[in-house]
C-alpha cells in the first residue's frame, strides 16, 4: 500500500480495510439517525462531515436547510469551501442539477460558527429577540476597550457615592478596594448568563463590636499572672498582648480592624513547661490559638460583607452593561449565544418555524464550544413544545436524524472558554446509547502513532467520568518511512533535572530543540513525505509548538546562538518578540512621560541601547525619569538627555500622528531596520515591524482611538482576553522554523513537529483574582490570600483536578500535528509532576530509539544514543557551518 498523500482527504478513506469503515459508513449514509461522533485526531472528520452533507444533498434536503456548525472562522470557511468544491465535482460527474443548484447555494449556506450562527437566528427575530433591526455585534477587541472605560466611570461612580461612605471606609482598612475588581467584573460580564440564575443583593453591614472578643483576649492575656517565673517568654509575651489591647481599645472601630490585622501573638511554641503548672503550658497555647481563630473569624466575617457587597454592586454593573448593549443593538459574542437561547426557550411560534426552517444540525469540534450549543442545538431539533423541560430531557426525545455532534473529547482544550467535558459526557449519554467512532489516522506515520498511544493511553488511561475522556487508540494508515537510512520517527529530548531551576531548563530545552534541527536539516538519513514523495528536510517543515509565551525568549535565544531562523505564526508570540516588545516599550513612554518603568524600558532597549552604567550616572546627577522635566546642567550632554529630546518629539507628535504612522517614524528615526541587518535574519525583524505596523493601521480603521488606546489594544491582541487567536499565514518563500502556541496549532499538521515546554509542572497557577462558579451559578470569588468567600476552597480544589487533565490533553493535541517525525522534550525536575516526567517515565517500556542531548557549558553538545555516540563541540560547529554553507546555495 502506499503512503497515503496529504491533501486532507484520503483516497482509500473508505476502504474495506479500514478499522472504522463501518463507523464511516455510518456517518456517510445512515442519514436518519442521531449520531454523537467521536473523531480521532487525524481521522478525517472533515470528510466524514462533507460526505454527509453532500449525502443529504443527495437525499432531498436542502443545502440552505442544513445547518453545520464548527468552531472557528477558518474551519467554517474550509468546510465551506470543500462542500463547494464536493457538491460541484461530484454534480458535473454525475450530471446532477440537484448537487450543482446546492453548491451555487453554498455561500449562503448556514455553514459557520456557533456566534455566526446566533447571529442568523437573531437578525430573522430582533423584535422578537428584543432587539432593535440592524443590531450589530462589537468585536471582542472593541468590547474589552469599551468595557475599560465603562469601568472606570463605574469605580468614579461609586467613589462619589455617599452612601457608600462607610463600606469604603471599611474595604480600605480591609485592603479590599474596587481597584482589585475589574478582572472579577470582566469574568462576570463572560458569564452574566450564570449571574442570572442567582440573586446577588448587596448584605447589611453589621455593626463592629469587638469588646466581647477583646475582653476575651484580655482573660487569656491575664494567664500570665499564673506563672511565677517573670521572665518567662510566654507569659512575657502575654502581658505585651495586654498592652496591646489597652491600644485598641482606646481606638475607633475602624482603627481597631486595623490593629487586630497586625495583632502580635506570641510564638506558638514559646514557653518552658517547667514554669507552668495549672494551666499548663499547653492549656495556655491552646487558648491563644483559640484566640487567634477568633479574631480570624471575626476579621473574616467582616471582610466576607465587604466583599460579597462589591460582588453585588459589580454584579448590578454587569447588568446595567448588558441592557445597554441589548438597547442600542451592539451586543458581544457571548450576547449572541444567550439572547439566542433565550429567543428559542420563550417564544414557541419562533422556535417552531426554526425548527422547519433547519432540517438538519452538524455540530463540530463539539468539544470545545460553549455548553450553550447544546442547548441551542437541542431547542431546534425538537419538535415538541419545550415548557419547562431542561433540554437534557428534551435531548431523549429528539427527531432521529435531525441532529449530528462530532468531537474528540481528547482535544477539548478550551476550558476558560466555557468548553466543559461534563456537558460532553452528559450530551452523548443523553443522544445516544454508543458513540460512533472513527479510529484509523490518516496523518502520521505508524511510529508516531504508536507513540502517541503509548504515551496518553498511560497519561489519559481509562479517564475519570465527566473529567477526563478514557483513551481511544489511533490506528494508523500510513506506510512507515523507508528511505536511507532510516532515522527515528520519534525523537525525545533531555530527561530529569535535580538542581535545574524552570528558567534554566527552558534553556537546556531550547538548546536542545536548535541542535536537533541543525542535525535534521540537510540530513540524508531524514526525510519528509511532501508532494508525494520522501523528500530531504527542510527548515519550513518544521513546526516547535510551545504551550505558553513563557518558551518563547528561551528559544529566540538558542536559535540567535546557531543563527537558525524562526517565525511566530500566532499573533500573540508575535507580540512576544524582542522585536515588537521594544518598539512597544517606546509607544508606551510616548503616551506616558510619568511613567518611569516605561521610560527606563525603553532607554534600555535597542532604541537608545543607554547602559545600566549610564543610568546610573544620570540619577545620580540628579536627573529624573519624566523626559518633561528641566534638565540638570551638569548633565545637558548625557545621552539620557538626548533621548529625553527624542521622547518628547514623539510625545508631541502622538496628537498629530495615526499610531501606525508613529511606529513607522519610531522605526525610521532610530535606524531598526538598518540595525537588523547586524542580525542573521534581519528579514524576519523587517516582518516584524510591519506586522506591528500594519496590526496598528487595522486599529486605527476598525477601532478608531488614539495611542494610550493602541496600547491598550496591543495589550489584550497579546494576552488570553481575546477570543480564539488563529495562527498567521506563512510565507511559502521563506525558509524558516515555526513557532505557534498549542491553542495556534488547533486543526494544523506538520511533517515535523517540537514539543516545548513540558517543564511546566501541572498545577493551578492562578495567581491574580480567580472567579469560579459553582453549579447554580453562585460566583466564588479570591482576590487575594485572605479575601476570599466562603465556598471559594472547595471548587478550587476540584478546577486545579480539571486544568491538570486539561493539560495532559493540550500535550495530546501538540503531539498529534505530527505527520513524520515527533520531537518531545522530556526535560523537567526530577521530582515535579510534568508533561515532561510523563513522557520520560513513558520510554520505559516503550520500545522507540530516541536520542538525548545534553548542554555542556557554553561550547559544547553531547549526543547520547543508545550506542553512546560522542559528538564533540568541534563536529558540531561543523554542522552548523555546513548547515549555514547550504542555505547560502538556497
């Protein structure tokens, strides 16, 4: 059997020796049946779903009836488009008007995502909906800003609140202040639909009273008169405690919340037992801590008011938005799927023409949609009335036929956007009695298969119920790589670590990475199936996939070291760059002069390249950070003086200039591109800077602002606020390494793909304001070690059990783009719990050649393989040179 080419639909898919091909048949030509498909990665589902669609075609069902719904803009247009191309193809052979007519129709065709499809509903119903006609949806970009300035007319509302006079007397004393809000609020505004099923009304402050409980503190106080030893440590620090509380008594009440924050006890095990007799030492501890949990209690009750209070008011906030929103018709992407919902559950004569209008529902990558597509899916595939029912009942009693769910619960990766593996679960025990599932893969090569199976059938094992999905093997469909000789399909690199700190093992990661890729380009023992056949490889084959920014630096350093170039291809990691990080840190100290951090981040980048020394110098001199400030005489030819001068034309030119206008003069006037050419790959610094450019020019067409706005903007395109980030589309001429996040990988493959950043140990690491809610929709909120509520423990432990499944699957993606060759790191701490432990403790019983590269220093590799090959620092300059030699011939 050949190899089986890579053109997104295998040819022999529906062959005889398939493992699945009863499933497939199922999906292709059982059309009057509920199907919940689960579709291994590489499976080729979406034929599978062209297939049926084309089917249906066939059968009578109208392509303006079928309603097929997927994840993102760039999957809804490729299954789009190759319908089109099906229908259109498989018409002209059949000579079928029927087919051609549907493929005409393809365009506007109910082919998109889930948003993209409330949004049709909605626009047939506004007035129903209530909404105006023409609402329009706000791009999630233009949302969050407008969402900023909400919030601080908001928090300007409440400071000038008199009423709120005493709350705010209390949260500052608290260290609870609405400063600490916007992130809670923001996660509210997500989820305003869960706020809807609670009551959130702001608690009566109660009065503060401490004299009970400091006339406690004063009897356990007073237990030091019972020891006859004055220099005793604990009765010591007893009668320094009853000082104390004289202080506080004399206080205010608000005064005395703050005494009783920084209340000093006694050491827990000061005292010696032979100075103590009735009570004893231990008696005497033992009544502190009680003592201790009181005043815990008591600060703990008042702060719990406190910020249950400003829970309630955020929460009016939230709502006050979304009615807003709904009354001037410009809605958010989470709008959309509530008001949808909502339209479909409370008005049955819409709902019923609905349900006529869209025969038939295909719901893909079901796994990583909002809970609220199935509950959407379900009001439109019954046909009876809803009523009270939950659509979990109404989902036992659908129409057979009307409804196809296809997903991989292996590849659910999108939990902060609501994907949730319970509804998963709870959907395909609802729909069906067995899932219909396709196994063979048609991507990788039989070794990388082999592998992956290996390596998250132990992972991901039998699953957790409503957790974690049991492992379904893959089966390959590829011919294994055969030509000369034969290098391994799998590679692992590094191992344990027990005195590496994260930063430092990125490195050795990183180095690790560079000296494979130097080793595979140009090596006749490693090939890549492209084109139809086996072919050397080349740097563009090569894919490092990493699942957070964090990797980045490390490798942009490493590949730096061995001049190998490399491109970002998810927006984000563009943002990353040292590139566009430095530009950015000058637009900043443009819109900010008071802003010292930024002013000094940009004197240091490459900008102005002004040295610590200098600096130095400059402050001590007297000078300050604001670049509008007067000059020092002493220091009017420092170099710092001449950049302030620089700073301020660009300060003054911000009111004049468009942002992308004022990048370009920053890039210009500082010489960027002349200085890249220093660099090995100045093309890829060039692109750099025009993507920044050209990201500022969409700013300015689409969102209008000015800079302080563009900043902002360029903030939120670089962090996890905005939606789904789908990766830049590469340069077919430009022969470099990609580099994308996981989340950027979703849906791609690659002849060669990197695993980094399997250090990561695998648990929680929210470190700001964490929103958690619960199952009635109750919001448990944490702003800090001692501001949290009440429930806020006990969920967190079950969401730190869920991201650490979660991540185990974001590996099972990353890994899965492999077509060829699979490269995973293995580096982490001996001792952590990691992808990277995982993968190491994994090779034990798993028969696949890997090799192992370890740093030595600064000047030296060491390759070791199973047959202890030593390849010495000189040999590996040596590949380098004729790797470099080589792409100078390209």
């Amino acid at each position: 059997m050949s190899p089986v080419p890579h053109d997104g639909r295998p040819a022999d898919a529906r062959g005889p020796e398939l493992v699945d091909a009863a499933a497939r048949a199922t999906v292709t030509t059982d059309l009057d049946r509920t199907l919940f498909v689960e579709a291994g990665a590489g499976s080729g589902k979406t034929s599978s779903l062209v297939d049926r669609i084309v089917s249906l075609v066939r059968d009578g069902v109208r392509i303006d009836s079928i309603a097929a719904i997927t994840f993102t803009e760039a999957a809804a247009s490729e299954l789009r488009h190759r319908v089109r191309d099906t229908l259109r193809a498989e018409g002209e052979r059949e000579r079928n008007e029927l087919l051609l007519e549907a493929a005409s129709g393809t365009e506007t065709a109910p082919i998109s995502t889930l948003h993209g499809f409330a949004r049709r509903l909605l626009q047939q119903y506004p007035v129903e909906a209530g909404l105006p006609p023409g609402f329009e949806v706000v791009d999630e970009i233009s949302s969050i800003l407008e969402f900023d300035e909400a919030w601080r007319i908001f928090v300007g509302r409440i400071g000038d609140d008199l009423e709120l006079l005493d709350l705010q007397s209390r949260a500052s004393v608290l260290r609870l202040q609405l400063r600490h809000f916007p992130e809670v609020a923001r996660r509210f505004d997500d989820n305003w639909d869960l706020l809807e099923t609670v009551e959130l009304s702001p608690p009566s402050l109660s009065s503060i009273d401490f004299d009970p409980l400091l006339a406690h503190l004063s009897d356990v106080a007073a237990l030091a008169d019972n020891c006859p030893f004055a220099d005793d440590r604990l009765a010591m620090a007893l009668r320094a405690m009853d000082d104390q509380l004289d202080s506080i008594r004399q206080s205010d009440p608000l005064n005395q919340i703050k005494r009783l924050q920084h209340f000093t006890w006694p050491k827990r095990n000061v005292g010696k037992k032979g100075n103590w007799t009735e009570p004893s030492v231990d008696s005497v501890r033992a009544e502190l801590e009680g003592a201790r949990t009181m005043v815990s209690e008591a600060l703990g009750r008042l702060s719990d008011e406190v910020l249950k209070h400003y829970l309630a008011l955020v929460a009016a906030f939230v709502a006050e938005r979304v009615a807003v929103r709904q009354a001037r018709g410009e809605l958010s992407f989470h709008d959309l799927l509530v008001l949808a919902r909502r339209l479909l559950r409370s008005n049955e004569e819409v709902r019923f023409r609905l349900h006529q209008q869209y025969a038939r529902l295909l719901l893909d990558e079901f796994q990583d949609t909002d809970p609220i597509q199935i509950e959407l899916a379900v009001l439109l595939a019954s046909g009876e009335p809803v009523g009270d029912e939950p659509w979990e009942v109404l989902a036992e009693r659908l129409p057979p036929g009307r409804l196809v769910v296809v997903g991989d619960p292996k590849q659910s990766i999108y939990r902060f956007r609501r994907a949730d593996m319970a509804v998963y679960s709870k959907s395909e025990k609802r729909l069906v009695s067995e899932p219909t599932k396709l196994t063979t893969n048609f991507r990788s090569v039989p070794d990388v298969v082999g592998f992956v199976n290996h390596l998250f059938g132990t992972a991901i094992g039998e699953g957790v119920d409503e957790a974690q999905p049991a492992y379904t093997p893959l089966t390959p469909n590829r011919e294994a790589y055969d030509g000369p000789g034969g290098a391994p399909a799998v590679v692992v690199l590094g191992g344990p670590h027990d005195d590496k700190q994260a930063g430092e093992m990125r490195q050795l990661e990183a180095a690790d990475i560079a000296a494979f890729i130097c080793r595979a380009v140009g090596d006749d023992e490693r090939r890549v199936f492209r084109d139809g056949q086996w072919r050397p490889v080349r740097l563009q084959d090569i894919a490092v996939l990493i699942p957070s920014r964090l990797s980045l630096p490390a490798l942009e350093s490493a590949f730096g070291a061995v001049g190998l170039p490399f491109r970002p291809e998810t927006s984000s990691l563009v943002y990353a760059t040292e590139e566009v990080k430095e530009v950015l840190a000058g637009v900043r100290a443009a819109v900010d002069p008071a802003n010292s951090v930024d002013v000094v981040g940009a004197l240091r980048s490459s900008l102005f390249a002004i040295g610590d020394d200098l600096l130095l110098s400059w402050k001590l001199g007297e000078g300050t950070w604001d670049y509008r400030a007067t000059v020092p005489s002493g220091l009017v030819d420092h170099p710092v003086a001449a950049a302030f001068a620089e700073l301020q034309t660009w300060h003054d030119l911000r009111w004049w200039m468009e942002p992308s206008s004022l990048i370009e003069h920053i890039v210009r006037t500082r010489r960027l591109r002349e200085q890249a050419l220093a660099s090995s790959r100045p093309r890829d610094r060039w692109r750099r800077y025009r993507f920044l450019s050209d990201q500022a020019r969409e700013f300015s067409a689409v969102q209008g602002g000015d800079l302080h706005d563009f900043v902002r903007w360029a903030e939120i395109q670089a962090s996890d606020l905005a939606r789904v980030t789908e990766p830049i589309p590469s340069e077919p001429d430009d022969d470099a390494v990609r580099i994308l996040t996981v989340h950027g990988s979703k849906g791609l493959e690659f002849p060669i793909t990197v695993l980094a950043g399997a250090s990561t140990a695998e648990q929680s690491r929210n470190t700001g304001p964490t929103v958690l809610f619960s199952d009635s929709g109750e919001p448990e909120v944490k702003l800090g070690k001692d501001r949290v509520t009440a429930g806020f423990d006990v969920h967190a432990s079950v969401e730190e059990v869920l991201d650490r499944h979660e991540r185990i699957r974001l590996h099972y993606v990353a890994a899965t783009r492999a077509r060829d060759v699979l490269v995973v790191s293995a580096h982490h701490k001996a001792r952590s719990t990691s992808m990277g432990r995982r993968t190491h403790d994994a090779l034990e019983n798993c028969p696949v050649e890997w090799e192992r590269f370890e740093i030595r220093g600064d000047e030296s590799y060491e390759v070791l393989p199973p047959t202890q090959l030593r390849l010495e620092s000189s040999d590996y300059e040596g590949e380098v040179r004729r790797w470099t030699e080589q792409q100078e011939k390209v």
